[in-house]
C-alpha cells in the first residue's frame, strides 16, 4: 500500500491516541468524517494498522524492572532457534524479543517486578532447555524515552 500524506497524518494522530473518535480525527486530519472512516479501513485492512491496544504504565501494576538480556544460544541450527522462538514467545515476561546480528543471538526486554522475580525468571527460563547458552543481562538505570510511535 502506498502511502500519502494523509494517511501519514491518519497515522501519526493514531499512534498518539488510538481511541480517538473518528469526527476528531477526521478534523485533525483535514477530512470530512466518511472519508476519514474509509481511509482507516483501508489501512487496517492492509495490515498497516495491526491492531490496537492500551499502553500500561509498568510501574503502576507492579513492574517495576525492565530488564535487558543478550542471549548466545547453544547452536546455530534451524532447530535451536525455532525452540528458543516458540520458549520466548509463551514467556509473558518477555516483552520483547529480537533475533540479532552480531556479538548475541538475541537481545530480550523481560519486565518483572524486583531483581530477585528476575533471578527466579531466568534461573527457570533462560536456560538451555530453551536452547540458551549464556545470558548476559543489563540493567538500565532510568529510561530517558519510551515511545511505540514510529517517526511518520
């Protein structure tokens, strides 16, 4: 799909607020609201627009740690990074997960509660029955941005 600067403005609006109301997009947007509605659909029915979802404040529910981990796995194979995968993706802790290039295999963002919820995490999954070799975690000590806007 391509995309113009409409459905660019479209974007940005939503990314700032997903629950906006379409006659205040639309206004935000410089369109009249039927326009707007059909413009929307088209990009979720594109997949531009994947889903929506509330942004909890991690804190305030009690996860107060976001903990980074750069994993090296036991192998390289296939095999190995497709059972570390689906491992990764049933841990409700591991909030993020990427395969890298370079020093590491994978980097996570886990969120826990306290430095000793993590010991427990990792001792139980970040291990090799998840086809994990070494772990090597770090710990921020403050979060200067967070965004889940893309640069539109």
């Amino acid at each position: 799909m391509q995309l113009d600067d409409i459905d660019r403005r479209i974007l940005r609006e939503l990314q700032q607020d997903g629950r906006m109301q379409n006659i205040e997009l639309a206004r935000r947007v410089g369109l009249s609201p039927s326009p707007c509605l059909r413009r929307v659909k088209l990009l979720e029915d594109a997949g531009v627009i994947s889903r929506y979802v509330a942004v909890v404040d991690q804190a305030k529910v009690g996860l107060q740690l976001s903990m980074f981990a750069r994993v090296s796995l036991t192998a390289q194979d296939a095999e190995t990074i497709d059972q570390f995968i689906a491992a990764m993706k049933r841990l409700p802790e591991v909030v993020e997960c990427y395969i890298m290039l370079g020093e590491s295999d994978a980097l996570l963002r886990v969120v826990v509660s306290d430095l000793a919820d993590y010991r427990r995490f990792q001792a139980a999954n970040l291990t090799r029955k998840n086809g994990i070799q070494t772990v090597k975690t770090d710990v921020p000590s403050e979060t200067i941005k967070q965004t889940f806007a893309l640069p539109l």
